[in-house]
C-alpha cells in the first residue's frame, strides 16, 4: 500500500509540476528486458512498463514509455531476437505521458498500426493537450500521433493467433483500458491481465471534473468490472503496481507461475476503491 502511494504521488509529482526530470530517473532507468510468461515479454524501463506479445505474424507492443525511452524499447526488443520491423500494432493501457509519449517515435520507427479505446484517441492525437486534468500542464504533454483504429469495449484485437481483450475501465482517463489475453504454457492456461489500475491523480474531484462530469460514475463502474474479473495474471501499467521488482530479479530463472497473483489485484482494486468512496465522502461533505 505504501509503496503504491509512493508512486501514485510520484506520478503526480511527475505529472503536475514543470520540476520533472529527477524522479523520472526511478521510472526510465534502464531494466534488462526478460520474458515474463508465454509470449509475454517485459521491454519496459525499470517502473514504466511496455510488454511485447509476440507472433508468428507480428508483434503487439502494449505502452511505450516516455518520449527518450523509446529507443531503449527497441533495443530491448532486438535484444530478446526479435525485429521492431516485425511490430505491427502499438496500443496503450491509457493515455498519460509516461504510457505514450514514445508512441510516436515508435511508429516511425516500425510503422505498426495505433491502436487505442474511442474515447482515448482524442487524447493521443492532442499529446495530452484534451487531457482533463493536465491539459494545461505543459510537463505532461507528449509529441501527438496519428490513431489508425479504435476500439470499442471488447472488441478484440487479433494477431498471429493472440487475442487480445480490451476492457474499458475509465476512471484516470477517459480510455483508459486494460487488457485480457490467454497464454498456454507447460498444459495451463493461465488468464492474463494487463490493466490499468484506478488510481485518481491529486487535483481531480471525482465529484466531477469541468472536462469530465461522469467521471464519479466511471471510477464506480470501473471498480465494479474489476473486481468481478477472472485472472490468474495481474500486470499493470507501472512495476510498483504490481510489485513487479519483489516477484522477479534480473538473472532469475524463467518460471510462467511468478506472476500469478489474483488475490494482489483484487486487493489492489480493493484499496484504490476505498481511497475513492473516502474522497467521494469528503467531496460531498464539502
Ligand atoms: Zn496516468
């Protein structure tokens, strides 16, 4: 709990202020790339996760990271042996600068297919300048990018024989989404999440937001959705959400069950639905 605090504020701090660039050497250290289950595999910087799903017909990289962090994707990439020419779809959990601002950059370098929620693809396409919250935060703007495709709420998204499940769960933003997919490995079949925890950023009245008047309603349902959810999986858009950095160190043997954690993520749910019915309660108190 401590630790997601820790780096809920972080964010924020990120987020909110110009000052940004000390505490974003925790998230964008380099992290050796290593595969995490099936044909999942971790690219992503020490915090900020970016997870390539591989196929025989390509590749799906799901985030990428802020803006100087993209080359480092692509060499983690090329350094597990597979061809950034070879990605050919690039989606995000949601559309804040530290999941997006490398996407640009990453479709110029593979040409892939951008991918994102309807309601996520203004955000994208205005590099964070619709955003409701740090629209006018210059710190949180990312370079734009064209969105080739939406998606609606499970409509999936196949390739190669992956399918990949996305799931609105607004709240953050209003995309935000997570993912599902089913990885077969060694007779199991293990479900597996990719989502967005709904953490609400310092300056947001859940309430109701000028930009965002149903934003209240969404967190609700979005806690709702995932606590009904079926997972064997859980991984997130950041490490610290997932406790990421305590299940795996660099160098540890390859072993599809070390992030099996049900019982993490509905916990995790569960305490990011109190922290909102407790600031929902003092809003109305008000
Ligand atoms: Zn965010």
């Amino acid at each position: 709990m401590r630790i997601l605090t820790l780096f809920c504020s972080l964010l924020t701090f990120c987020l909110a202020t110009p000052a940004f660039g000390q505490r974003d050497q925790e998230w964008t250290r380099r992290f050796e790339p290593f595969r995490m289950l099936g044909n999942i595999y971790w690219v992503g910087s020490y915090d900020l996760s970016t997870y390539l799903i591989t196929t025989p017909q390509g590749h799906i990289l799901i985030n990428t990271g802020v803006g100087d962090t993209a080359k480092q994707i692509a060499a983690s990439v090329e350094k597990l042996g597979f061809r950034m020419a070879d990605v050919k779809i690039l989606t995000a959990t949601h559309g804040h600068f530290d999941h997006v601002a490398g996407i640009a950059e990453l479709k110029r370098m593979t040409k892939a297919t951008v991918m994102v929620s309807e309601p996520e693809k203004a955000l994208l396409e205005s590099g964070g300048k619709s955003d409701f919250r740090f629209g006018n935060t210059a710190s949180a703007q990312f370079a734009p990018v064209t969105v080739d495709r939406t998606f609606k709420d499970g409509e999936k998204i196949s390739l190669g024989g992956t399918e990949l499940t996305p799931h609105l769960h607004p709240g953050h933003t209003k995309g935000a989404t997570s993912f599902t997919l089913e990885v077969r490995e060694n007779n199991n079949t293990y479900r597996v999440i990719v989502a967005n925890m709904a953490s609400i950023n310092p300056g947001v009245k859940v309430t109701g937001m000028p930009g965002y008047p149903t934003i209240g309603d969404d967190y609700a349902k979005t806690f709702l959705a995932q606590k009904d959810m079926k997972i064997d999986v859980w991984l997130a858009s950041h490490a610290s959400q997932f406790s990421m950095h305590d299940k795996y160190k660099p160098g540890d043997p390859y072993k599809p069950d070390r992030f099996v954690d049900a019982a993490g993520f509905l916990a995790s749910v569960q305490r990011l639905e109190k922290a909102y019915l407790e600031q929902l309660a003092k809003e109305r108190a008000k």
